[in-house]
C-alpha cells in the first residue's frame, strides 16, 4: 500500500478544515451548544429525569451523535465532490494511486474531523451538565466506527451528487430527521406500543441507544444489536464504494 499517497490525500483534506475552523468546527460546536441551553434548559427543567438520568444529561449521547452524523457525511461529500467539480479528480484517478488509498485519504480525514467535533462537543457538554461515562472505551468505539460509516456514506453521495444541491438532499431531509426520530432526545420506550415498534425500522436509533449505554447503560435495544447494525451498515457502504470504482460510475464520465 502506497501510504505516502494515503497520507498526501489526508493531509491536504486536513489542511482545508484547519483553514476555515470557523465553519468546520466552531459552527457545529456552537449550534450544538444552543440546543443545550433550549433543551437541556427550557425543556429539562420541566422534566425531572429519563430512566434515572437527568434529562440534561441523557441528551449528550443523542447530540453527540447528531453532530457526527451530519459532520461525517459533510465532510466526506464535499471531500470527493469537490475535486470532481473542479476537475482534479482525473489528476488522481491517473496517478498511480490504488482505489483502496483514494478511499482511506479521504474517508479518514473526514472521520478524523468528524471525531474532533464529536470530542469537542462531548467536552462543551460537560460545561452544561454532569457527565458520566461508565464504559469509555465503548463510547470510544462507538465514536470510531460511527465516524467510519458515515463518512463512507458521505463519500458515496459526494459520488452520486452532480451538484451542490444534491450534497444537503440527503443529510437535510433524510439523516437529520431520522436522528431527531431516532430518540436523540428521548427514549423511544416513552412511546405508544405501536410507534416503538415503528422506530425500529429506523437504523439510527440503533446508532443513538448503543451509544448512549455506553454513557449510562441505558438502551432502548440490545448492545448487541446496536454493533450489528452499526458493522451491517458499514459492510454496505465498503460494497458500495468497491462497485463505484470498479465500474467508474460518474468517475470516468
């Protein structure tokens, strides 16, 4: 593996957050910080707990994880779309770089920044509430492997998008609202019989309940379960992006 290309391609994607750290990372981190003050807050004071955990902070993991999310697949869409807009992209495809060092460049920069914010929104929440991580090497993971699939499935619809509109299609009207659906502010056990069973049919509440027991060991699903889908989502994304170089879809064209 040419890992000097790997590193050339993650150090460039780097270089572009560090540029504009306002919007890389304060913007997510201070949005963040506002639902907070309105939630945790506004809403929190009339809410006494959630399964024994302070309404305040049973909403860390879920906003965590919302920011990783839209930071993930935001990151990953712009990283790739951008030089196929411009044209560069064909400068890369022809030098001798494998398909595999193209992908870990520019996914792992784009898990790396997404990861950044998670912590630093993770330490922002600690600002706000009490904080309490029983199983931190679980979280950690939990973190990583999130950063990961979203990140691959930000570089599939920086791929499939043929233009700027496309990029926010997606995290706007599908991802954003299945995190909010997902129990990040709330257990889906407060739910009717019927809208629980609904919920499941939303993979990012697996995302959310796994996570969030590694705070409190609290989960609307099984940890196991959780890893499942988390390791199920991750192999397809792996699968897609293997079929999107091998046949050069809106690569080569």
């Amino acid at each position: 593996m040419n890992l000097h290309a790997v590193l050339a391609i993650y150090k460039f994607e780097m270089a572009r957050t560090f540029r504009t750290l306002g919007q890389s990372i304060a913007s997510p981190v201070i949005s963040t910080a506002l639902y907070f003050v309105v939630f945790g807050s506004a809403i929190g004071s009339r809410i006494d707990s959630v399964e024994g955990v302070s309404y305040g902070s049973f909403i860390v993991p879920g906003l965590i994880m919302l920011s990783i999310l839209n930071q993930s697949i935001s990151n990953a869409s712009f990283g790739i779309y951008f030089p196929r807009f411009t044209g560069t992209i064909y400068e890369l495809l022809s030098a001798p770089v494998s398909y595999l060092e193209v992908t870990l460049g520019y996914v792992g920069a784009a898990a790396s920044k997404s990861l950044m914010v998670g912590l630093i929104i993770l330490a922002t929440a600690g600002l706000f509430v009490p904080l309490h991580i029983a199983h931190p090497f679980l979280m950690a993971l939990f973190l990583v492997l999130t950063s990961l699939t979203f990140s691959l499935f930000g570089f599939i619809i920086g791929i499939w998008a043929d233009g700027f509109e496309k990029l926010q299609i997606i995290p706007l009207l599908i991802i954003t609202p299945l995190a909010f659906l997902g129990g990040s502010f709330y257990s889906i056990k407060m739910l009717p019989p019927l809208w629980q069973k609904i919920s499941l049919a939303n993979p990012v509440v697996y995302l959310i309940s796994g996570f969030r027991w590694s705070f409190y060991e609290k989960a609307d699903v099984s940890l196991s379960l959780s890893l499942f889908m988390v390791g199920f989502f991750m192999a397809i994304c792996i699968a897609i992006v293997a079929l999107i170089f091998k046949t050069g879809y809106r690569l080569k064209t």
